[in-house]
C-alpha cells in the first residue's frame, strides 16, 4: 500500500503554521509514525537486555527520531513566513534533509525512510538510479505538497486547474521515465546458491547444537552443489563459534568447497588479541576449491546491540552495560573475486546505508550479497521491513542482489530492483537462481553520491537563514 505515501503527509502539512506549533505537530507526528513502524522491537529476543531496559531504549528512539520529523515542520513554518503556500514546494527539499542527517554518524539510524515504500514499483525507485533514496522521498513529498496547494486552490478555477495539470505530471513522468529505463537484462550470467539453513539462535550456545546443525548445512550444501552454481552462500552466524580459530570448522568448510568446486560464503564471528585486548568481528568467509580462505569484517556495527556507538574515542562508556555485544568495526571495504566476476558482502544491517554499497561497488563489485539473521525480530514486520531496504541498493548502483537471511527472508534481486525467489520466514531452503551482471552500466548516483540530499541540505540553510526576512502574512 506504498501509494497511502502520496497523501499521508497532507494533514501535517496543513497543520503547520505558527512555528510555536509547528515543531509540537511534527514531532507528534513522528511519534506516531515510527511507533507504527518500530514497535515490533518490543518483541526482539535479547537474552542479555531486560524489558524494562528494552522498552526505555525504544521510547528512547522513538522520542529522539521523531525530533527530525518535528524540525521539518518547525523550518517549513519559518519558510511559510516568508514564502507562504510557495513554502509548500521547498518541503522536498526540507524532508531529505532531515533523512539524510538521520542516516550520518554511527548512531545513523535511516530505518523507515519514505522512499521504501515504493520498492513494490520498480517504475517509481528507478529514480534511486540519479539521486538515491533520497530523490524518491523528495518526489513523494512534491506529490504532498501539490496535494495541499489542490486543497487551498479549490476556490480558483485557474489555479486549481494548474494545480491538477502539475499534480499529473508529477505523477505520470517519474512513471514513464522508470519504464523507459526498464529493459530485458543482457550481461553475463552467475549462478548462486543460497542456504536460508534456519538456525535456531536460541541453541547457539548449545554444545551439542553444532553436532546437530552441520550434518544439516553439509547436506544442503551437497543438494545446491548438484546445480553447479558460481557461488554458494550461508547467512549471517551460520555457524556457531569463532570460524577463525576453530580448525575443525574451517577444515570442513575447506574440503566442502574442494569437493563440490564451488566457492562458499559464510557469516561467523571471530577474534583478534592485539594491544593486551581482545577485539570481536562480525565477519564473512570466503572458502575456495583451492584451499584459500579470505574474510571481511562488518564496517557498521549495530550501535547498542553490536557496540556502543564512539566506545574507542570514550573508553570509559564501554562500563555501560546495556547487554550489548563487543564487536569493533572492520577496517577494509573488502571485494572478493571469483573467476569471472567479483562481489562485496553487507552484514545486516549495513544492507540499509546507501553509501556503504555505493563505495563497494566504486572498488568494482560486480554484485552485493547481503547476509543477515533475523531470528531476533520473530515473526513481526521486522523481517520483511529490512528486506525492503536492499532492494534499492540495487537500482541505485545498477548491480544484482543475492540476500541470504538465516531465518529469511532471502531473495534476489535484479539490477533494476525486481524480486525473485523469495522464501518464507522460518523455513529450511536452498535457492537456486542467476544474477545478470551488467558490468558496463553505471548510474548517476554511482558517480555522484547522495548530491541531491546535501542540495536539499544547503536548500534548508537558506530556509534557515530566511527566517529574518520580512514575513508574510500565514495563509
């Protein structure tokens, strides 16, 4: 129901007035939209993080995102000021802001950015393509704001008119433009695998679960090794332990890859002893037949679940415990390279950073795997709202996706966005399916990043700035 996103915003919009108000309404605003957004992290199973301690960090969340929404409001009231009902048409640019912002530092957080719910319409999020997820936000807030100025023209024929033919064409070119750019995929053909091998999160600490558990991957990876696939992916902790030290584990994933010949990738946990401290990764392994085994490590870990954010600059703050992990960020955008092509991996939730995926790509990855486990969310939205956001790294940077979840949802996905072999949540599959590698393509938000958020940055300076111009009377 991603079209609701047309309007939803019109009564905000009408409401901003007094900027006194305005930053009241945007923030209440806020306050219901990503409660109806987040509240299925109420239900995360964090074994470490009481209920009491969880329910305080979520209201905590929700309060602090909702500012952004209550900022924007508070700059339009002061645009109207000077601008009136033309302030509407600034909104755009406004609304990015405050999204783009939301996703800087490492405590970013750009869950629920609007432009998400249009990845139903591979038409629409083509724009992705020339300005990112921010360019699709801006154009729905356009379609908002000409809703609005609809509804103040509708006593003048002419401008009311206007308004419709505008509203139209707003609508109708992103549409025909997407179609256009649409095209049956030519390029060279990798086949993938991925083991969707549903382990069961709550038994990781189990002695005897990895007895049970490898006997069960191995048979999978026999299964999708008989389709002879270029690759052969495993989800995010797909196995127990610290892969890096345990031999038994790399051993077995070393002959595995020798005897089917096909590269495999798996997410695991390992550690480093430097400096008299231990430090955690959040990694990924590439086994190959050859016997050479390579890893990267998670450059964006998830602050106060993985790590908590600025733990290295502020030491002291690592005293805080909030049952959150250990881990340390990686330090290297790692491409791994197989015989014809060569691929990155996005750990989680990096998969929601645009830049992250734009800057492997610009170290040539021909196409992204994003491995994950979901098992924490449970059977809530959660799940299908992350899946959600890799689907736009796609068609920003022109380039397939292969999506491995531990308990789901796993996908692929094509250059353009499309969604193939999707799974259900909580099931054990093998997905078997090819990536059309468009090697030549590259796309205007590969060469020029998020240009069209730091516009509407700089737009919302001057609104900033206008509020000591002479002001107009509030319509």
């Amino acid at each position: 129901m991603g079209w609701l996103s047309y309007f939803a915003l019109v009564p905000l919009l009408l409401l901003i007035k007094s900027p006194r108000k305005a930053f009241v309404f945007g923030w209440i605003t806020g306050v219901l939209f990503y409660s109806g957004l987040l509240w299925w992290l109420f239900f995360l199973q964090a074994e470490e993080a009481s209920f009491p301690m969880l329910a305080a960090g979520i209201a905590i969340l929700i309060a602090y995102l909702s500012i952004y929404v209550g900022l924007f409001a508070l700059i339009l009231s002061f645009t109207k000021r000077w601008l009136g009902s033309t302030a509407y048409l600034a909104s755009p640019f406004l609304w990015v802001t405050f999204e783009y912002l939301r996703g800087l530092t490492l405590l970013g957080f750009p869950w629920g950015t609007l432009a998400y719910t249009q990845t139903q319409y591979p038409t629409v999020i083509q724009l992705s393509s020339l300005g990112g997820v921010g360019l699709v936000s801006g154009w729905i807030l356009l379609v908002n704001a000409l809703c609005v100025l609809l509804i103040q023209s509708r006593k003048s024929r002419k401008k009311l008119s206007l308004c419709l033919i505008v509203l139209a064409f707003t609508i109708l070119v992103p549409h025909m433009w997407g179609e256009a750019q649409i095209s049956a995929q030519v390029g060279e053909r990798l086949r993938v695998a991925l083991l969707q091998v549903n382990l069961d999160s709550k038994r990781v600490r189990d002695r005897s679960y990895p007895e049970e558990i490898t006997p069960a991957i191995e048979k999978m990876i026999l299964q999708a090794a008989e389709e002879n696939p270029d690759l052969l992916i495993m989800p995010e902790s797909a196995l127990p332990g610290f892969l890096g030290h345990q031999t038994e584990y790399r051993a077995w994933l070393s002959e595995l890859s020798a005897r089917t010949h096909t590269p495999i990738l798996t997410g695991a946990v390992r550690y480093e002893y430097s400096g008299g401290e231990f430090k955690y990764y959040n990694s990924a392994f590439l086994f190959r037949p050859d016997g050479v085994a390579e890893c990267y490590d998670k450059l964006h870990p998830v602050p106060f679940s993985e790590r908590l954010p600025y733990d290295d600059v502020l030491p002291w703050i690592r005293n805080i415990q909030l049952g959150q992990g250990r881990y340390s960020p990686g330090r290297e955008f790692k491409v791994f390279h197989l015989d014809r092509s060569s691929f990155s991996v996005l750990i989680c939730f990096e998969s929601i950073f645009p830049r992250l995926a734009r800057r492997f790509v610009k170290e040539d990855a021909h196409f992204l795997v994003n491995i994950t486990n979901d098992s924490w969310f449970g059977d809530t939205p959660g799940p299908y709202q992350h899946a959600q956001m890799a689907v736009m790294r796609s068609v920003e940077n022109r380039v397939p996706i292969a999506r491995c979840g531990n308990t789901g949802i796993s996908m692929l996905v094509d250059p353009y966005g499309r969604v193939s072999q999707v799974t259900e949540m909580f099931t054990r599959r093998v997905v078997i399916g090819d990536l059309v590698l468009m090697k030549n393509a590259t796309t205007l938000y590969r060469r020029w990043g998020e240009w069209f958020s730091i516009l509407s940055l700089l737009i919302t300076a001057v609104s900033v700035l206008g509020k000591s111009l002479p002001h107009r009377p509030l319509d």
